[in-house]
C-alpha cells in the first residue's frame, strides 16, 4: 500500500532572492538561494536599470541557475518611492516594499550598523517572509500611478501653508527683537511705515527691505495657495468620474467635516485602500493602542503611531470640532458619559479614543452610505468656495 507521502514527490521550486540598498549615488545589492548561504554582494551605480539587469543574470551565472529561475527582491520604504517597484515588476521579478520601521532589530543598546550588515538582514528576512512568515515585517501597499499622482494637491498645499507660516513667524520675530508687534495682512507694508522703535525712530532700513522682501514671499505663496485651493474646488464641483472626488463630496455632507479633511479622508486612505474590516482602519491610521504585559507589568505605551501621520493628525482635529457640531451623536454622547467630566489628560486619551471610533465611523459611512448615528448632514455645496482670505493672520 503506497502512503500519501510517497506519492508526494515535490521539492521546493529553486528562487534567486535579491536585496537592495538603496543611497544617492551607489546601491547594494545581496543575491542568495537560501538561509545559511553565503550571499552575493555587489555594488552598482544608483538608479541603473541595465545594471541591475546585468547583476541578476551573474547571480543565476555564479548560483548554477537556469536563466529562467523567479526572481524575488525587496528593499525599504524611503525617498526612491515606488518606481523602482513597478520597473522590477515589469521585467519579471517579484517585489516588495517594506516598512522599515516594521523591521525586528536587536535589543542591544549599542549594536553594529552597515549598509553591508543591513543588506544581509534584508536577505535573510526576505527568505523568511518568502517561505512563510508573514510577522517578519509590514509589506506597504503600493498605489497606482493615477493614484500616487492624485496626492500631489493636498501634500503641495500643506507644504505652502507651512512656508506661509514660517514667513508670518520670521516677519513677526524680526519686529518683536525691536520691540514692535504688527498684524500681518495685506496693509503689512502700510503699517511697517508708521511702525517706530521705543526712541520713535523708524524701523531700521535694511531690517525694513528685509521684512518687504519676507512679505513678498509670503504673498506669492499665499497666490498658490488659492490657486490650488480653487484648482480643489472646481474639482469637487464638476468631476463625477473620480472615486475620491464622490467620496470627499459624500464625507462634506457630514456637518464638522470640511473640504481639507474630506479631501485628505478621501485621497490619502480611502480612495485607493482595501480595508477589510475596522481594524485594519485603526492601524493604518496609527490609532491602535499599544499594550506593555510583562510578569506583573500591565500598561500601555500608547497609540502606535505606525500609520498615516496625515490622516492620524487630521482625525484628532475633526473629534474636537465633531464635539462641537454634532452634540447630538451617538459619539459625542459617548466621549461625553466616558470622558468629559474628568480632567485635562483623561480628556486628550478620550479624544484619541474618539478619533478612532469617528475614523471607523466614517468608513462604515463610505461603505454602505449610512451616516454615522445621530450625525447632522448638510448640503456639500455650501462648503466650496473658490476663494480665500488675502493673507492668513
């Protein structure tokens, strides 16, 4: 009588792992067949297609591999982005992109680091995750094209506000060194000129140019920031084509959301994620809790933060204002009876607690098109504008 296992003639199909460390000028690359094989390392210009063509062929060459053994491959989330992902894709090889914050590394205070050291522990993990073990490290979820390109509005506009801000802080700082403080509007330079120090003389003048010229800067990012702001709103308006135009226009229907965090909402996690379940919702938003039990150690450490910063920092916000505009939710009443009452800390951990359960909320909203219970809806349209203030104070 033959038994099952000597039916079971299979062996495990024979696959080139490979490694990348990615730098400005050189890569690393590591080649390997398997754990406890000495690795392949070779080092090639950055960004050289031909090269990484030619070191995948030498590797099959110097393993004894036939010409078409599968190609595995990784390499770290970082500012290579992913078009390095889709061209390896495209000639065949398997890739993925990991979180290197996902990582295991060792627990010793002082510990070796190399580039050539991080390659082979990208190796050896890389073998680990290929033959089974999913825990190794998180995989990012990479976007389409259409969809990596669609973030470019909202992440340019954060960047222009950001520089606005600095240059309303720098004009104010150079003036509060003499003493002085101004509103800084679109009058800015009017008022500079009636502007005197504590002796009633004047501004300096080349401290006068310098803050003209600050001004200027801050007035032609404050052009593109309602050139975009108007680019977004005409887009909300007139494009039905686009899934993440619909879902910011169904998450403005919900009083305390506005067009900056339905935007976002929709273009930085809904738009383009699959999410299975809420779970999954709270962890890419960095909201999960983080438990410490160790023998009689039982706390927490607090929320991951292993997630997206933007939708993390933007749902903490919109659970204040949700607080405000919709008191007659089923959240609102909830942070109420837990959290409310109590004092200052208790309150800021209420409020991520919140965040969480309005983030999930707002899923669940975009998946079947139930507003959240007791949630006010408004009418979206009210909420575009094409234009803005001059200057931000």
């Amino acid at each position: 009588m033959t038994t099952a296992r000597e039916n079971d003639s299979s062996t495990p199909a024979v696959v080139l792992y490979m490694a990348f460390e990615l730098a400005e000028n050189k890569w690393k690359l590591g080649f390997t067949t398997g754990l406890g094989k000495k690795p392949r390392e070779r080092e090639i210009e950055a960004r050289s297609r031909l090269g990484v063509e030619q070191e995948i062929q030498a590797a099959k060459q110097r393993f004894a591999l036939p010409p078409d053994t599968p190609v595995v491959s990784c390499y770290e989330a970082g500012r290579d982005g992913f078009w390095l992902h889709r061209y390896l894709l495209s000639v065949g090889v398997t890739n993925s992109i990991v979180d290197s914050s996902s990582i295991e590394v060792n627990r010793r205070q002082r510990r070796a680091k190399t580039d050539r050291l991080d390659l082979k522990k990208l190796l050896k993990m890389l073998v680990r995750w290929h033959g089974g073990e999913r825990d190794v490290w998180s995989v990012v979820n990479v976007p389409t094209p259409t969809e990596e390109d669609a973030r470019q509005l909202h992440r340019e506009l954060d960047a222009l506000r950001a520089e606005q801000t600095s240059h309303i802080n720098r004009i104010k700082g150079l003036l509060a060194a003499c003493g002085l403080t101004v509103i800084v509007d679109r009058h800015f330079p009017t008022r500079l000129k009636k502007l005197r120090l504590w002796d009633g003389s004047p501004v300096p003048a080349d401290l006068h140019r310098r803050l003209l010229r600050e001004f200027e800067r801050m007035q032609m990012l404050n052009r593109q920031i309602r050139e975009l702001e108007k680019e977004r709103a005409r887009r909300v308006r007139t494009d039905d084509t686009d899934v993440g135009v619909v879902q910011t226009r169904q998450l403005l229907k919900l009083k305390a959301i506005g067009i900056n965090s339905a935007w976002l909402y929709s273009r930085e996690f809904f738009a383009w994620r699959k999410i299975r379940n809420r779970r999954e919702v709270g962890s890419l938003a960095g909201l999960t809790g983080s438990p410490y039990r160790s023998g009689m150690v039982d706390h927490e450490l607090g929320i991951s933060k292993a997630g997206n910063r933007r939708v993390r920092a933007m749902t903490i916000e919109i659970a204040w204002g949700w607080l405000r505009l919709q008191p007659g939710s089923v959240l609102t009443r909830w942070y109420e009876k837990r959290f409310a009452h109590g004092g200052k800390r208790l309150r800021r951990i209420g409020i991520v607690a919140m965040a969480r359960k309005l983030l999930v909320a707002l899923w669940r909203y975009l998946e079947t098109g139930v507003p959240p219970e007791g949630a006010e809806l408004v009418e979206w349209k009210k909420k575009i504008y094409d234009n803005t203030p001059p200057l931000q104070t």
